[in-house]
C-alpha cells in the first residue's frame, strides 16, 4: 500500500510542477493565448449542442409532413434550421480553424523557448555533468520530453482546454439525457469505466517504454546524426570502419524495436479489451433508445437527438478520461524537462568578486580523483604561480597536466586539498567573474560555423572589436592567410550554412585558437599543447616571439615539445600522479637522472 501511496503521491508532485511551469510560462510569455482558447471553446460548444438539438425538430417537421400535414406549415421551419445548422458550422468551422492556427503559431513559438532554455542550462550547468553518462541520459529525456512526446507548453494547454471543452459539453448533455433516457447514462458510465482503467494501463506501459528509451535514443542519435559529420569521413574511409560503425547502429535499432516491440505486446490486449466493450456499449445504447421509440415513449426525432446525445455523452467522458490521463502521461514526459533544470549542482557556488591587482595562484596539498572513479589522477600537489610567471607543464601522457589545468579553470572540483587565488579559496569567487582571469586554449579547442571574426572574439560581428581581432590575428601568425580570403574576417569557417566558407588547415585552426586567448587578454593565459599542429618553422614562430603574444600575464603552456620550455621562467613536471620537478630549464636538464633531463635528451637526439 505504501508503494501505491508514494506512486500517486509523486504523480501528484508532478502534475502540480509541470502544469504551475506550463500555466506560469504562458501566462507571463503569451497571455493572448487564453483569450483565444475562450474564444475557439465558445465557438465549439455552440456547435456541438445547436447540431444535437436543431435535427430533432427537423426530423419532427418531416415526419410530420410525411404523415399528410402541408408543407407550406413546415417550411419556414425547415428552412430556418436548415440555415440555422449551415450558419452554426461555418462560422463554428472558421472561428476554430483561425484559433488553431493561431495555437499551432504560438506552440512553435513555444517549443523555441523551451529549447532555447535547455541550451542556455546545459551551457550553464557546472562542466562536470558534461562527461556524466546519467547526467546526458537526463538531457536527452529532457529534449524529448519537451518536444515531440509531450508537445511542449501548447501540447499540456490543449489537454487542459479539451478537459474544459467535453466537460462544458457533458453539462447540457446530462440535462438532455436525463429527461428522457436516463439508462443511457448509466450505459455509457459503466463502458467509460471499464475503458478508462485499460487505456490507464496503456499510458502506463508508454512512460515506461519512454524512459527506457532514453539511453537507447542518445546511442542511436549518436550512431546515425553525428556520425554522418562530414569531419568523421576520413577515419571512417581510411580505417574501413563502415561495417563497425554500421554494427554499433544495427545494435541500438535492435534495442529500440525491442522496447516498442514489448510495448505493442503488453498494450495489445488492453486495446482488444477497449473494443469488446465499446460494441457492448453501443449494442446497449441503441436497443434501449429502439426500445422507447418502437413502444411510443419519445419521438423519431428524440431517437436522432438521443442517439447523438449518448454518442457525445461517451466520448464527451472518455475525452476527460483520457485527456486526464493524457495530462498526467504528457507532464510525466514535461516533468523531465524541468528535473534536468532543476538538475543538482556539482560544484559549491561562490558570490565574491576577483580583486583586479596582480593574482597569485597556490596549489595546497591538492588531490583528484573523477566522478564515479576509485583512481587518483593527482596527488599531493603543490605549486605557487605568481603574477607574470611563465610555467611550463611538461609529463608523458596521462600523467595529469590538462586535469591540472581543468582544476585550475575550475570544471571540477578538488578531491582533496584547495587551490587558492590571492589567498582565498577559489570557491568563495563568483564563477563568471572567476573564470574571466582565464584566456585557455585547450588541445581539443573547437571552432564554430561563424565567420573568422565571430570564431576569434566569440561575439556577434557587430560587437566585435575589428581592430583587436586583427591585433590577435597578427600575434598568432594567421593573419596574412585570412587576408587572402574571399571575404576576410568575414569569411565562414567550414560549408556547413556558406558554400564559400573555408575549411581551414590544422596549423591555421590552431591559430585562430590562440588568436581567441589572446583576444579576450585575460591576466592568465594557458595554453594546452598550442603547437601541436604547427610546422617547425611556425613552431619556432610561436616560441620566439613568446613574450610578445603573452606580454606580462601570467602564462602556463602544456607541452610534449620540450624546447618550448626555454621560453619559461619555471617547469613543473608531472609523473606518477604529482608534480616530481620543479625548477628552470638549466637546472632540470642538467639533473643526474632527472625525468626532465632523459626526456629531454630523448627528443633533442632526433635534431643533433
């Protein structure tokens, strides 16, 4: 019993969230919209009852005149309800098909902003949850929750207005009804009853297909969106990957038509249920309304309005039945959308600004291990950086320098240990304005498909400073290549939106990265492996002119390369899960047995 209790009592919690979010939103973003569904609900049930009601006197009128009465008696009658019923539908008719376009207008406008909302939060929410598996899982119910599985905010409006709807509709049916049937009544609630416990069963097979599907939908989304990126062509044709690529597609399809396979099978007999009662229902109705017509007890035309009546009475009910439970399966998918919104922080969340003086920066004793993993990837760490020093990271691969740098970002948290900044902690800082002392360029850096000058400030053109752009472009090397572009700065990278974009070599991509650092001239620049993809010669470019693209901000440069360690004031070397030396580059190379001095020994072997 107390399962059941916790079930409604969360469904409960849910309705109440979904549809407070859906009524709030509407309200505050388009509040037109109501007046527009009073407007189509007036129209409708006008309708619906003048078309029950106005046949019965026209039957009676026909009736009558068949029975020998004059026509000329009837026929201003007849006319009158037969323009009566003409008006009635068409204006009906064009009053709901304006306010439905209108509805569907609103709905799209909807959906934007829902999408748009879950973009900025999946932007916004702390980085951490970017590489967790339930976290991504949560985005994508949330994506597909909103969208086609619970038709956003209009999707939730019309269940409600369709509950209005029947219910406004059911009230005068009831007093139709019970004036002459009144066993219909009970007909028609008894089937209701029996239908809507197994069409309760169907929608609680489909929510729990719907999350099952979750995991499924993000691999295959994976598998056959992503993976047709033009950028994936090459490894796939090289490597002759297609057949595993093609594997690994097959498989999710095949988990996905399970899950629906099993759907349909558990739904099937429900449905079977639905239709054995639904022609005992209508089998019932029209021998009880046969029965008082053939004994005398209501009229031909009362048998036409009667039979209407009981039709719209059942499906009048089996609409609110549905459309409840509709509601409730609808704000179940909806309701993912607002967990995800609601999706708890990882990190703890600071609120003082960062002094604008010289910034010194302190590893204590700082340890790290990832989320959902036993395995330290940095121990004992400890490092002071001061304002202006130039430090080289140096360590083979996997030795724990980007996650170095990531800590020092602040995309997680320490395990153990603090990391300071002008001798606080750095989680007493307000993240926006912490993160502004950094300028980084990470070894898997990502351009856009915005022009060249949008890709380098990260700013809509219009915003953009040009004549710091072109600054930036310079310091990095790139600029005499972008001034041979079609259109300069405003040149597309990549063809994605422009077939005259450019698809930029991986030296030059490079550059531009380093030219977004040095245009946003933060205090602290960091630069992860910035010459991976460079020639010797624009290597050696980069090295020499050093000092000139970092000036006197502080500087720390991750680097296999070895010889860009001259260039620095300090070198920190990581093994074994901390930093094993520390010191210049003459004291490290000439260290008897020193990791720095092997490694660099190793690699100076291949240019003597």
């Amino acid at each position: 019993m107390r399962s059941v209790a916790d079930t409604k009592t969360k469904t409960s919690q849910k309705l109440r969230s979904v549809l407070g979010f859906v009524l709030k939103t509407a309200w505050k973003k388009r509040p037109a919209l109501f007046a527009v569904y009073l407007l189509q609900l007036t129209a409708e049930v006008a309708r619906t009852m003048l078309l029950m009601i106005l046949p019965k006197y026209l039957i009676e009128a026909f009736v009558a005149v068949a029975g020998g009465a004059p026509f000329s008696e009837y026929r201003s009658r007849i006319v009158g309800i037969v323009a009566a019923i003409v008006c009635v539908t068409f204006f009906a008719s064009l009053i709901s098909s304006g306010c439905g376009h209108i509805r569907t207008a609103l709905g799209e406008w909807f959906n934007r902003c829902l999408s748009e909302q879950l973009a900025d939060h999946a932007m916004a929410m702390d980085y951490e949850h970017t590489e967790d598996p339930a976290a991504l899982d949560q985005l994508n119910k949330a994506r597909e929750g909103a969208d086609w599985y619970s038709g956003g905010v209009e999707g939730i409006l019309q269940g409600l207005y369709a509950i209005v709807l029947n219910a406004a509709v059911i009230v005068g049916v009831v007093t139709i009804v019970v004036m002459g049937c009144p066993w219909l009544l009970v007909i028609q609630g008894a089937s209701l009853l029996l239908i809507g416990w197994f069409n309760y069963r169907n929608n609680k097979i489909e929510v729990q297909s719907f999350l099952a599907l979750a995991a499924v939908n993000r691999k295959f989304g994976y598998y056959f969106y992503q993976l047709a990126d033009f950028r994936y062509g090459k490894d796939i044709r090289l490597y002759d990957s297609v057949d595993m690529m093609g594997e690994k597609a097959a498989r999710e399809n095949k988990n996905m038509f399970l899950i629906w396979k099993r759907q349909a099978t558990e739904t099937r007999k429900n449905s079977l249920a639905m239709d054995v009662v639904n022609t005992l229902r209508d089998g019932g109705s029209y021998f009880y309304i046969g029965f008082l017509t053939i004994k005398g007890a209501i009229t031909l035309g009362d048998f036409s309005m009667y039979s209407s009546a009981a039709g719209t009475f059942y499906w009048g009910v089996w609409s609110i039945v549905n459309g409840v439970q509709e509601i409730v399966k609808r704000c179940s998918y909806l309701y993912e959308y607002l967990q995800f919104l609601d999706y708890p922080a990882a990190m703890e969340k600071g609120t003082e600004p960062v002094g604008e003086d010289e910034h010194v920066i302190e590893f204590r004793d700082v340890g790290f291990r990832y989320p959902r993993s036993e395995t330290y990837v940095l121990r004992h760490v400890n490092l002071t950086i001061r304002s202006g020093e130039h430090l080289s990271i140096v360590g083979l691969n996997g030795a724990g320098k980007t996650t170095f740098i990531k800590l020092l970002c602040r995309l997680y948290d320490v395990t153990e240990g603090e990391i300071l900044v002008d001798g606080k902690n750095i989680k007493r800082y307000s993240d926006e304005e912490y993160r502004k002392l950094f300028a980084v360029v990470f070894q898997d850096f990502r351009l856009f498909a915005f022009s060249l000058k949008e890709n380098v400030a990260l700013q809509d053109s219009e915003h953009a400073d040009l004549a710091r752009v072109e600054e930036a472009l310079r310091l990095s090397g790139v600029y005499d290549d972008t001034i041979k572009l079609e259109k300069g700065m405003d040149t597309m990278i990549y063809k994605s939106f422009d077939e005259t974009g450019t698809e930029l070599s991986g030296g030059q991509k490079q550059k531009v990265a380093i030219s977004r650092a040095l245009y946003k001239n933060a205090p602290v620049v960091i630069l992860d492996e910035p010459t991976a993809a460079l020639d010797p010669v624009a290597e050696y470019e980069i090295y020499r002119r050093f000092h000139e693209l970092v000036g006197g901000k502080t500087a720390l440069y991750i680097s296999h390369r070895l010889s860009s360690c001259k260039f620095c004031d300090h070198i920190a070397v990581f093994a074994d899960d901390t930093i094993k030396e520390y010191g210049t580059h003459a004291e490290l190379v000439n260290k008897p047995g020193g990791i720095y001095a092997e490694m660099f020994a190793a690699q100076a072997q291949y240019y003597v």
